[in-house]
C-alpha cells in the first residue's frame, strides 16, 4: 500500500512560500500585459507559378512530384473551378490589385498587343496607377512587403514593385529570362533585367532561379523579423516558362517517363484528376489539332520530345523543393501555423515552339547548345510546345494565350494551417477569379479594402470577391448567378453560373461563339448554343455589357498572338540586329574594298616605277 507523507512545519512554510511567491509574479505579469492580447496578424505567402497547365501539381493530376505544394493542398483547399487571364501580366496585375485587366491597363501585353491598340484606354500594358496593390494594402496596415521573382508589369522606376508597396524587392522585369545565369530569352530581350530595390542588379555566380527567389524571400523575413510585423511575402518564379530548364538531377530523376508521348500522359491525368475529384469521372475530352499523331514521329523527334518533358517535369520538381525548403524554414521559426499559403499559376501551360520557323531556328542555332542530350540543361533553349502543353491542362482543352479552359483554368490552393475555421483537405468546384485574391486575403487579415479611394485619389475599385465564405464552408460560391466577363487579344468568354460563354481566335478557334456547360463538360467538347438560345442571347448580351464597360477593342484582321510575339522580337531584336549586321558586313566591304584599291594602286604604282627604271637603264 501506498502511503502519502504529510509534510513538517517546515515543509508547509516552504510550500506556502513557493505559492506566495507565484502569486505576486502571476499578479505582476497581470498587470505589465492587457489582459487579453489581440492575436497577431497572419502572415502571407503568394506562390506564383509560371505557365503550369491544370494538372500540372500532384494534387491535381500530375505524374511528377510536387510533394510540398500537394502538403499545402491537403492542408487547405483546391479550387477546381478557378480562372485567370490567357497570359501572365494580365493575371499578375489582377493578382496583385483584384482589379479586371482592361482596368488595371493590361488589355494585352507589351510582347502581344498589335501596333492599333498601343495607347488606348486600358491598353497600357503596364499596370496603371489608378490601382492599389496588395502590398500597398498590407504595408498601410503594418506589414513587413517582400516580393521576389518575376514581375513583367512595368520597368520604368514608378512602375517596379519597390515603388508599388514593397519594402523589398528583387524583381524580373521582363516574360522570362534564363534558369542558370544572367542571361535573357536571345531573341527577345538585350538584357536579364534583374532589379533589386529598383536598382539594376546582378545575379549570383550559382545561380538557379527557383532557389535563388525563395532564398532571397527567406533572407528578407528574417532581416525584418525583430521588428515583429507580419509579413507578406510573394514568390514569383520563372518555373515552368521557357526556357526550360533543370538541374540534370531533376531531369534524370524523369528518364523513365513519357516516352508513350502525350497522347496516352493526357488519357492518364485525366484519370487521375477524376479519382482526385477535382474534375468528374468520365468527362470526355477532345484531341487538339496541334497534337501530331505520336507513332508517326522520327525517332529523333520522339528522342527530343521525351527530354524536353523529362526536363519540364525536373523543373517543377525543382521548384516544389524550394516551396518545401521555404514551408521548412516557416515551421522551424514558429510562422507555419499563423501564415496564409496561395498557390496558383499565372496561365495555362505554354504552347509556343519557338523553332516552328526557319529563321528562329537558324537563329536560336547560333546562341545556344539545341543538341537532344543537352535539352533542359545550362546553355539550352528548349519548350514543350502544343501537344505537351495539352496534356499539362488535360482534362481540358486548348492552353495557354487562348480563352479555353486550358488557357483559363490554373490550380489554386488556398491554406491557413493554424485557423481551424478554414477547412482542410476539401475541393471546391465553384466559379472563382484571380481578382478574388487581394479581397480573400485582405478579409483573412482584417485588413480594410480601399473602398475605391486611396491617398486623397479615386482609384480603381476591387472587382474580385472574398473567397472567405467557401474557406470556411458558410457557402458552396460567391459568384452565384452574376455574370464574369474576360477578354485579351480577342479570345473571350462570359461565365455564368455554370456556363460559359467563349469565343477563340485563330489559331486556336474559328471566332465563332459557343456554349458550354462546364460542370458536365469542362473539356469543353459539347457546343449547347443551339439547343439553348434564350441562355446563349443572355449571356452574349451580359459580355456585350462587359466589354462596353471596360473599353474592349476589336483585333485587327488576321491578328494571332503568336504573330504578334514574332514581331515584336523581329523589331526589338532581330531588325536592330541585322542592321548591326549589316553595318558590320558594309563596313568589312568597304575594309576590303579600301585593302583591294590600296594594293592595286601600290602594284600600279609598282609598275611604274618598275618602266621607269627599264627606261632609265636602257
């Protein structure tokens, strides 16, 4: 049996002493705090991924792995049904200010607005500054702003993140640039144009950029931690957009991979996006034409394809590492559970081949390593192009630049880990919209909108929604009913409910209307436009409305982005180019021609001399 010992006088006073003791300091720690401290603001994390297609996250149908990005899917919600722009600027200023695209001023992009548009109301193709940023948003109520990555929404100074609301700032200006160093899209751009702060900045010698921007984030969190604000931090990488490239680890860990080609990788995301639910079983899915028939091509060709998405799949891997090194960091400083993660990609996969001509090829020949066995690696140039692409957005349909749902409908993965009122592990297959972000993350914060004013200035105002409603499961959708419009470069759509309304451009459509419903048929393979014409005239009248409303101007005939992205680099970088060229080629003939005259006068001149000393010595 177990017996208690009752404690002696001494013992009692000693006990009594302790307790004594431990109320005072209990009373005086009482009184030097408020009696109940207001719980500290969450931080932000904004993962932008660049021109990942649909499926192209394990969660949602990948065959790669992106174990890190899927562990934040799990911890919160993946919207199914979520929508941004054809390209990236567009998406990126309606991320950063939850303002429509033609009102922020990218109705098109520097690299794909035709000559007629330039100037126009709404067609700056840079973000304007009648809007606010989340940055500026957030700064206002206290926080620490941090932005690495990609930006592509103005260069001037005015115009960089530094001067739109970041503390912060190491920034591309430009659509991309190379993985492994220093060096721009030959073709495109002079120069990299890397800014830290606004000021033109240089890369470091071991430079990658999926590790270098989150190691560059990590460094600005903790440069600012004592001051104990929160923060929002906004990751932007250049992975997955051309060039491709990887770590040859990355890549190898793929060599086993693809080599059935993209037709049978589209059957198989397909089904595993089913068994996922992030899209129905069964949804029939259509073949593009830009899909060449797999078994047909040369062994060669079928070598290059197999690398180049060996390569693709090492990239993402890479970049979901770095996602993983940046959640790790979070959780070892006791910021995991108070931080808000947003993942998402700026458009559909990429489906430009930048050799399809003969003088880029030539050209792109003489600037980079295009062997097979280098394809992904330092010193390549290499893309997925059509049909890879289509199978990055399977189950959908089309891809990036155009208005189908390959080129509209990204993953978003939206996690709070620490709020136990947002849900957790669920899927969301209602209608959301990029703009909806800047208003989800302002609410989650408690952080007051702008109200359509800022600094004394009527400014633009928020046209997104607050997701809020379905993180928390107080509504299945905050779209209801109301009609979403969206145009860039002539492909266009209205959504409503669960239908939507789109027309596409050549090359990718006929510019015809159609109708879809795409709850049943997100592939988009069943035009309902004439057994429904009452809903077909509503929803073209509401998208009449929208583009009246935000000044949407026609394309000039036979306008394709493709052709466009071609002229632009002819006229940025190949004329000047081959004026340099042919200044250089002018100024070696005159140099021969002025070599040739000289030695042809001295041999004249020779002669001569040579005749008259034959006369003198006759």
């Amino acid at each position: 049996m177990r017996t208690t010992k009752v404690p002696g006088r001494k013992g009692r006073f000693r006990r009594t002493a302790i307790i004594t003791c431990g109320a005072l300091l209990t009373v005086n720690s009482a009184q030097g705090q408020p009696k109940s401290a207001a719980p500290r603001q969450p931080n932000v994390v904004i993962l932008l991924a660049d021109d990942w297609g649909f499926s192209d996250v394990g969660s949602f149908g990948a065959e790669f792995a992106t174990p890190n990005i899927d562990a934040l899917a799990y911890a919160g919600t993946r919207f199914s049904n979520f929508h941004v722009a054809g390209s990236c600027s567009p998406t990126r200023a309606m991320l950063q200010t939850g303002v429509m695209n033609h009102r922020n001023g990218l109705g098109n992009m520097p690299e794909t607005i035709p000559d007629e548009h330039r100037g126009k109301p709404g067609y700056d193709t840079v973000m304007n500054h009648r809007v606010v940023t989340i940055a500026q948003l957030l700064k206002a109520a206290g926080y620490r702003t941090y932005f690495t990555g990609k930006w592509h929404l103005g260069s001037d100074p005015t115009r960089l993140p530094h001067a739109r609301g970041y503390d912060r700032a190491y920034s591309l200006a430009d659509a991309g640039a190379d993985n492994f160093e220093q060096r721009p899209i030959e073709g495109m751009y002079d120069t990299a144009a890397w800014t830290k702060n606004g000021k033109a900045a240089t890369l470091p010698k071991n430079y990658y950029s999926s590790r270098f921007v989150v190691q560059k984030m990590i460094d600005y969190i903790e440069e600012g931690r004592a001051t104990g604000k929160p923060f929002l931090a906004s990751i932007n990488f250049l992975a997955n957009h051309i060039p491709v490239q990887a770590p040859d680890s990355d890549i190898a860990r793929y060599a086993a991979l693809y080599k059935d080609g993209w037709t049978a990788l589209r059957a198989a995301r397909a089904k595993r996006a089913a068994a996922l639910g992030v899209v129905p079983a069964g949804v029939p899915i259509v073949t593009m034409p830009t899909t060449p028939d797999w078994s047909k091509l040369a062994a060669d060709e079928r070598a290059a394809a197999v690398r180049v998405m060996q390569a693709y799949a090492g990239m993402a891997t890479a970049m979901d590492r770095e996602v993983g090194r940046l959640v790790a960091h979070l959780k070892s400083t006791g910021d995991y559970g108070n931080t808000i993660f947003v993942f998402l990609s700026d458009n559909g996969a990429e489906p430009t081949n930048p050799f399809h001509s003969l003088r880029n090829r030539l050209f792109l020949g003489t600037q980079y390593d295009l062997s097979t066995t280098n394809i992904g690696r330092r010193g390549s140039f290499s893309a997925i192009g059509p049909a890879w692409a289509s199978a990055a957005v399977s189950p959908l349909s089309g891809y990036k630049f155009s208005a189908t749902e390959g080129g509209l409908r990204v993953p978003l993965i939206i996690a709070w880990p620490g709020n136990a009122s947002l849900r957790s592990g669920g899927i969301s297959d209602s209608l959301a919209h990029v703009t909806d972000i800047v208003p989800t993350l302002t609410e989650l914060a408690g952080v007051p909108g702008h109200g359509g004013a800022w600094q004394g200035k009527a400014v633009e105002p928020v046209t997104g929604r607050s997701l809020v409603p379905v993180l928390t499961g107080r509504s299945a959708s905050v779209h209801g009913d109301t009609p979403l419009g969206y145009e860039l470069s002539g492909n266009a759509a209205l959504f409503r409910g669960d239908y939507k309304l789109v027309r596409n451009l050549a090359p990718t459509g006929d510019g015809r209307w159609r109708l879809f419903d795409l709850k049943t048929d997100p592939g988009e393979t069943r035009d309902l436009a004439a057994a429904m014409p009452k809903r077909f005239a509503a929803m073209l009248a509401d998208y009449r409305a929208y583009a009246k409303a935000n000044g949407v101007l026609d394309m000039p005939a036979g306008y394709t982005a493709d052709e466009q992205i071609n002229r632009y680099a002819f006229e940025h970088q190949g004329k000047p180019r081959l004026i340099r060229l042919g200044l250089w080629i002018g100024g070696l003939v005159l140099l021969l021609s002025a070599f040739v005259w000289n030695w042809r006068r001295r041999r004249r001149a020779r002669r001569i001399d040579q005749a008259k000393a034959d006369m003198i010595g006759a």
